[in-house]
C-alpha cells in the first residue's frame, strides 16, 4: 500500500468515525479531511477546486434557490392549504392521498424541505380527524424518500453518484433514466406503508402521546441529520412571485428531461433569473444556499477523488471481487447493494454516495460487465435509510415531532429496506442488463 493510499484511508476512517461519533458538524469533518488531503499532497488544489465547483454542486444550490423561492411566494403553503381541505372531506383516505400527492413533488424537489412544510400540516389533519400523528409522519418521509428515487434530481443522492460517475469516466444519467427502476420501488413501498405500516405502527398510537424529543444539540447542527427544530411558518401568497417560480421551475425541468442542457446549466439559469425576475432578492437567494449540505458534499468528494486517484477505490473493490470470486454479476450487485444499505443506515447517504460510487465502476469493470446497474444500485440503497431514525434528514424530523421510539423505526423501516431492496434489484435487472 502507498503512502497516499494509507493517508486517503486513514482520512476516511477518521471521517467514519466522527460521523458515526455525531459530536463535531457533519459539514466540518469533511471539510477537516479534504484539507488534509490537500495539505499532504495526495489532492492537487485544482482537484479540490473542481470539487466544489462540480456539476453536482451547482446544480443542488440552483435547485435550492429554485426551491426557497417557491416557499417564499407561499405557492406550496397554498397547495398544502388546498390538501387540508381535501382531507376533511375525505377523512383518513385524504391523508394518504395527500401523502401520495407530496410524494410526487419530491420526485422534483429535495425531500427534506417538504417534510418540513408538509410535517405541521399531516400532524394538526390527523389530530383534527381524532387519529394519532405517528400512523401518518414516518410514512410521510418515508415516501418522500422513496419517490426522491425516481428523477435524477429527486436526492442529492442520485446527483452526486451521477457526477462521480462522471469523474470515472462513465457517461452521464438521463433525467428519467432511473425512473423504470425507482418508480416500482417507490410503489412497491408505498403499498406496504398503506397497507402495513398501520398495523405495525398501533402500539405506538395507542400510547398516550409523547413529548417531542430532546435531540443532542450537536445532532440538531449536523448537515447529516437536519434541524429538526426549524419548522417553516405559514407564507402569504403573492400570486405574481408565486406564477412565476413555478413557470421557471417548470422550464428547468423540461428543459433538462428533453436534454436541452445538462440540469446544472438549466438550474443555475433558473436560480438567476428568478432573481433578475425580483421573485427573490439575492439576500434571500443566498439564504436558501444551504451551505452546511454543501460544503458537506463538497469535502466527501474529495475524498472520492483521492480513493480513485490514489488506486484506494480499485483495492476496495479488489476485495469485494474476491468476496464474490466465482460467482455471477446478480450476486456481485446483491451484495454491494447490501453493504451500501447498511452504511446509509450508519452516516449520511450523500457521503455513502461518494466512498461507494468509485468502487461500484471497477467492481463491475473487473467483471467485464455494464457499470450502470451498479451505479443504479447504490443510488436506490444510498437513499433507503429506513431502518433508524437518523439514517435521513426527514426522518428526525417527524422522529422529534411525534415522540416516536427507536424501535419504531427499526419494526417499520427494516421490512421496507428488504422490500424494497428485492424489488429495486429485479427492476435493475429487467431495465439494465448486464
């Protein structure tokens, strides 16, 4: 092993461990190890700097704008408002129709701000409705997680494995290139939390209700995490402002499904012209940065990049083919789809993202074989955090809203991380051959 093979490990260990350890910003460890990488030589300055000025990068501070701008112009309190009425009407079926309905916008929008929106609104219906808020907020950001699978820029997950791959030397992802494989695993997830996840969630809702929960205030600051305690207050709508972010959101997005420009151009070209527009003012416009997420993002793949450069990645996977020397390309992406999962449940998926991506391209160059079903499966796993309560940013949210208990994330998620890794791997089959 070189030396800039045993210091890119020892940075990534490190790196592990304070994020499983949670007492330092999420944000900050991984900025500590880009700089130490660079410090030590094994990056070149021009390396980092083209980390953060990636195409990833880019596009989920344009699509942030893009979003903060829809929240300010109260279009999406006025959408929720219209569900409120919905649900009245309909009882418990409006619920989950409302459910189905912000599903479908995190196929657009990143998961976390809906929840935050969405959580108040979902918890004050059930309780209006006389039923407990724990039957209807983890399967609320479950299914924002789950649709978030469908579109390229559903997750930052899938932005980040896209670039990644990009930097390996792989042609870059479609905008509806995951849908055949994401849309049967958010159907098939979301069945079960219809039909399921009530029964199993009845002991906690026949509890008397809890307090919301006391987070550890670092964990309140970790870009893995979230801030659970910010909730949106309700906006007024500006119909002017309103009409015209959802017009340019509209635009970015056609503009990028029908590959008139890569998504990074046509989301910067959106963020700026809802400025010049006066939809948003640029103080605002920063505001909705969200540099914590960024910067967090930003130093993983650095380290991405010196796991490839420094031949890190290639010895990974070197030891994954020996693990499944002998055996056929479906059992080589089983299990990398397994170990992927179980360390989305441990750090954050945008970091599991970027230390698993390079790997999955020699795993599957070693193999002779496609690298795109491998792409796609850490992807799909990078996303499935089901399983604990601070595996995804939404799931703290609703965990302190509704009081609910660790386990309760271990009994519901678990099924739906094996459902929906059995599912996801027969879509990546039929869609993406070898």
């Amino acid at each position: 092993m070189t030396l800039d093979q045993l210091l890119t490990l020892l940075v990534l260990a490190t790196v592990v461990a304070a994020l499983i350890w949670d007492k330092v910003r999420a944000d900050v460890v991984a900025l500590s190890g880009a700089a130490f990488l660079l410090i030590t030589g094994v990056v070149r300055p021009v390396e980092v700097q083209s980390a953060f000025a990636s195409p990833a990068i880019m596009a989920l501070a344009s699509l942030f704008v893009i979003a903060y701008a829809l929240e300010l112009s109260g279009l999406l309190d006025r959408a929720i408002t219209l569900g409120v009425g919905l649900c009245k009407r309909m009882g418990s079926k409006g619920i989950w129709l409302l459910l189905s309905m912000i599903g479908c916008a995190s196929c657009f929008l990143n998961s976390t701000p809906i929840v935050v929106l969405g959580a108040p609104v979902i918890r004050d219906i059930a309780q209006s409705l006389g039923r407990s808020p724990k039957r209807y907020l983890m399967p609320l950001s479950y299914i924002t997680v789950l649709t978030g699978c469908c579109t390229l820029i559903g997750t930052s997950t899938n932005l980040l494995v896209d670039d990644m791959a990009r930097v390996a030397g792989q042609p870059r992802f479609g905008f509806f290139e995951i849908t055949p494989v994401g849309v049967p695993v958010a159907i098939a997830g979301g069945l079960y939390l219809l039909l399921v996840s009530g029964r199993m969630l009845a002991r906690p809702e026949e509890e008397t209700p809890a307090q919301p929960k006391v987070i550890d205030p670092h964990a309140i600051h970790s870009a893995q995490v979230g801030d659970a305690t910010l909730f949106a207050e309700p906006r007024v709508l500006h119909p002017r402002k309103a009409a015209l972010a959802a017009g340019v959101f509209i635009a970015v997005i056609a503009l990028a499904a029908f590959n008139v420009a890569p998504i990074a151009a046509t989301a910067l070209t959106g963020a700026v012209a809802l400025i010049l527009l006066r939809v948003i003012s640029p103080d605002e416009a920063y505001a909705g940065l969200k540099p914590e997420i960024l910067i967090l993002i930003a130093g993983m793949v650095v380290i991405g990049i010196a796991m490839d450069q420094s031949g890190l990645a290639s010895q990974a996977s070197r030891l994954l083919i020996a693990s499944v020397e002998g055996l056929s390309p479906l059992v080589a992406l089983i299990v990398l789809y397994g170990v992927t999962m179980v360390l989305t449940e441990l750090l954050s998926n945008a970091t599991v993202a970027v230390l698993v991506t390079p790997v999955a391209v020699a795993l599957a160059d070693s193999l002779g074989v496609s690298p795109r079903p491998f792409l796609i499966a850490v992807m799909m796993a990078a996303s499935a955090a089901f399983a604990t309560p601070f595996g995804y940013q939404t799931n703290v949210i609703v965990y302190q809203m509704a009081g609910y208990r660790y386990m309760d994330f271990v009994r519901v998620g678990l099924p739906l991380n094996l459902i929906t890794f059995a599912v996801a791997i027969m879509a990546i089959l039929a869609a993406f051959p070898f």
